[in-house]
C-alpha cells in the first residue's frame, strides 16, 4: 500500500466496503478512509482483484457498483469487447 495521492479527479465512497473510497477516473484507486493509504490490486484469472478487510472482489464489478446505474439490479458486467 502506498500513501500517494491520485493526480486527478476526486475520491468518493465505495460502495461495497464503507472503509475505502475510490477515485472517479481511470485507473480508479482504492484508499482506506481514515490513513488514505492506496490498495494495490493482483491479478488473478484473468481479472484484477483488491483485497478490502479480507474479503476479494473484482475490480472491475466495484467500478461497475459505484459508476454504472443498475436500475434492474443486475448482478453482471459484461465488457464489450467481450475480454
């Protein structure tokens, strides 16, 4: 982890975890709230995962909870690119 600050946009509570924020533009990093310290993600299977007060969740699916509207509560993202 490190402590570093994102160069742009601004840090907004993340949905899945109320511990950590996330950054509102692309790389999107994670930080724990109260000593701002930056999560790093791993990759596993293909998809990159965080690590947030030991539960795993994809990145890819916190970036969908916290940006894309889900108004029918849709429970997958599917990439158009289809990777």
């Amino acid at each position: 982890m490190t402590t570093e600050q994102a160069s742009e946009g601004q840090f907004v509570k993340l949905v899945a975890d109320n511990d950590y924020e996330i950054n509102d533009t692309y790389l999107h990093q994670i930080r724990r709230i109260d000593n701002k310290a930056i999560k790093e993600p791993y990759q596993a299977n293909r998809y990159f995962e965080i690590c947030l007060n030991g539960q795993h969740y994809k990145l890819h699916r916190l970036i969908a909870q916290n940006f894309i509207l889900n108004p029918d509560n849709l429970n997958e993202v599917d990439h158009v690119n289809r990777d």
